[in-house]
C-alpha cells in the first residue's frame, strides 16, 4: 500500500514511525515532512493545504490513502475535495468532512453540538464585536479566572485564561478587534472550570469507534504550569487518575453521546477524535474537540500503541472499525519537548542540532526541523520531542530528561517538571 500523510510537525513524524512499521506498507510519503519524517519515509515538496497539486501527487504516485495530521487541510475540506473529484473520490481520505472538522474549526459550533447532545461542558456564550456589550456583561456574571477562545483556528494559541476582570474585557476587545485576524471574529467566553486535565483519543469509521491510550500534555511554557500556553511542551500516558471508572463516564458521557451526535446530525467523520477533557472533582466535562491527533499526545500515545496502525486506517476506511482489535502496551510513555529558546514568542531558526547519536533508550521525534546539508537545524519553536518507555511514570520521565539534556542547539529550553501533577 502507498500511503500520503500530510503534515510536518512531531504528530506527523510520530505517525510515520508507526506507520512504516506496518508489514502493509510498499512506499510512504510526506508531505511536506522535516527531517525525521524523512527517517521513515520519503518527504514531498508539497504544502499540507495545496490540494490540486495533492490530487495530482496522489494520481502520479498511486497512493491508496492519504492520513491527514494537523487541523488546517481538515477544516478547508481536503476530504470533500477528494470526494467531490471523480478521480480521486475512491481514495480514502483518514480525516473528517469539512462540516465535521467544525468541532475543531469552530469553538462556537462543538459548543452548541455539546449542548445539543447533552455532552457535559461548561456554560459559556459567544459574541461577536457588535454584541461586545453581551459578552462584557456575561463576563461580568463569572468568577475569575475568565477563559476566552477564538473561534476559529489560532495555530494553538487563540485560547486565553485571565485572572482579572478588567484585564478580560480588554482582552475581549483586542480579540474581537482582529488580535488573531478572522479566528477571532467569534469569540466565545466560558466558564473556567477547576479541575486536572486530559486527552482522550479515539478512531472512527463514522459508525463505531476504537478507544487509543489516553494522554495529558503540558500547554504552558514554564514550570508549574506557568506563563503563555504554547503547542505543548511534554507529555505522559497513561494518566493515573483516568481509571476504569473515570474512562466508564467517559465513554457514556461523552464518547458515545459525540459519536451519535454525529451520525444524528447526518454528519461523516472518518478518522481521529480528540477529546480535550478536564475531570472537575472525579467528573469529566469537554473542554475542547479537534478533529485529530493531538501534539505531542501523539509522541506517547503512538509509541503504546502496538497494533498495526495501517490495519486500523484500513478499518477506517472501509467501515470495517468493528471488527478490529487495539492492544495498548500497559507501559508508561512520556515525552519531553525541546523548544527554541524564546518561545512562545520571538525565537531564532538554523542553530546546528547536535548529540543525537548519544540518545540511548528514547525514540526522539522531530517537530521544528530541517536538513541544511550535512547539518541538521532547528527549524521551528518547538523542535524534538523526546519520549521513552518506563514502567513507572518515574522511569520514563528520568531517560526521557536524560536524553534531553544530551541533545543540543543554541538557545535550548525544556520544562523541568513533566508529569509534576499526576506522579
């Protein structure tokens, strides 16, 4: 089978290590890729969102499927392009519809699917700039800290938690005004719910659904949970506290009320759900949906899972989920994210990697990388992601930092206290 996975970050060369181990595969290509996608397959000079040129790739090369990383191709519809094509409509696409990418696309509409289905969230309301006022007094009936979230996509950063009130509202206004250009033409204001958060996955041919490893990612850039969020700077699965018990709510709660809703609203969703979740004193509420894999839950959850993962985008495909099966590996992952230094904000590319061939017992992904020649370079704010076996949380975590502090490049940060909440 030859196989297109579009994307470039660390999910992506995550998803290729674990596809090119898959006994099914001929060729694998990605597209655009970095320089560890290119350790397991072959990288294409082709951008994640130029779909004519994707067609004309998947014709040429006779690719059977293409997998789908980051948000961006889902929520512009790369899946109804190939449908709508009477060329490639026979390609499988492993990605949700344009509509269905909306629970991503859209904060506004994933709200308004949860409270349709009775899915657990908190209370929230959206506005736009001539309701401002609406928005300044809902704002006005919470308790700090006050979350606000662009509507639409803002590369992981369109979500803001704030302590003051006055500080809110200037935010709102700021948002409202173009701070993240058309993403934040709609914002919705939420309720802060105080709890621990995690990541459920699941995989769906529209029809039934298979449950991956649960994760938790740290999205702030300084110990303690501190400072502006980023893409995620680590993660560590399984998750202690998300026991049968916890998991049993889950799916009844949530898992099954989203993928009725679905199929209720005659919507197709052919691929990867996410599941961003917070448990408020032993209950689970959405916090968010994306219409993929997460990173870096991928760099753990895809190094646990020991079925072949072409077998179950096979499944996918064809409408034949059900009849699979998920082995999970009962060991702990975990993964620590090298980043620039600077980031979340301004940072450098092009500083040299060095002491890769010193990692020992890690499988390090690349996320911001490229090949300048015969060096290798950062290329991005977050840069590796490197994630190791344990079987305690506590082993994992020591080879992971070990390796970590081995690798490299000027300007390095990592945060020092990955899985610091749930040990």
């Amino acid at each position: 089978m030859n196989i297109l996975l579009l994307g470039s970050g660390g999910r992506e060369h995550a998803l290729a290590w674990k596809i090119s181990q898959s006994p099914k595969l001929t060729k694998l290509y990605i597209a655009p890729g970095n320089a560890g996608t290119a350790l397991a397959g072959n990288n294409v000079s082709l951008p994640s969102d130029d779909f004519d040129r994707i067609g004309e790739f998947v014709i040429r090369e006779k690719i059977n499927m293409v997998v789908v990383g980051p948000e961006d191709p889902l929520v512009r519809g790369i899946a109804d392009y190939f449908l709508q094509d009477p060329v490639l409509m026979h390609i499988p696409v492993i990605g949700p519809s344009k509509k269905a990418a909306m629970l991503e696309g859209s904060k506004e509409f994933a709200k308004g699917f949860m409270i349709r289905h009775h899915i657990p969230t908190a209370r929230y309301k959206s506005v736009t700039f001539p309701r401002i006022t609406e928005g300044i007094r809902f704002l006005d009936t919470l308790q700090p800290p006050y979350v606000l979230k662009a509507n639409g996509l803002a590369a992981g950063k369109g979500v803001l938690i704030i302590d003051n009130l006055f500080d809110a509202r200037d935010e709102l206004h700021q948002i409202l005004s173009g701070k993240f250009g058309d993403a934040g033409k709609t914002v919705v204001i939420e309720e802060f719910l105080s709890g621990i958060e995690l990541s459920v996955f699941v995989i769906t041919d529209g029809k039934t659904y298979k449950l991956l490893p649960e994760a938790k990612d740290y999205k702030r850039i300084g110990e303690g949970d501190t400072g502006p969020n980023t893409g995620g700077m680590g993660a560590v699965s399984p998750v202690p506290f998300a026991d049968t018990h916890f998991m049993k709510k889950v799916e009844d709660r949530i898992i099954v009320p989203t993928i009725r809703g679905l199929q209720d609203e005659g919507i197709e969703y052919k691929g990867f759900i996410f599941f961003g979740l917070i448990n408020c004193h032993g209950e689970p509420y959405v916090i968010e949906y994306n219409a993929r894999l997460g990173d870096p839950e991928s760099e753990v959850v895809l190094p646990r899972l020991r079925t072949d993962l072409v077998d179950l985008l096979e499944g996918v495909a064809s409408g034949t989920l059900a009849d699979k099966t998920v082995v999970i590996d009962d060991r702990f992952v975990t993964t620590v994210m090298l980043a620039s230094g600077g980031y979340p904000g301004s940072y450098e590319k092009g500083k040299e990697i060095t002491g890769l061939d010193r990692v020992s017992g890690s499988v390090v992904f690349h996320a911001g990388t490229k090949q300048d020649v015969d060096r290798l370079v950062t290329n991005g704010g977050r840069v590796m992601a490197v994630s190791s076996y344990g079987n305690t949380m506590q082993e994992a975590l020591a080879t992971s930092y070990k390796n970590a502090a081995v690798i490299e490049f000027e300007n390095k940060y990592y945060r020092p206290d990955i899985g610091f909440d749930v040990k």
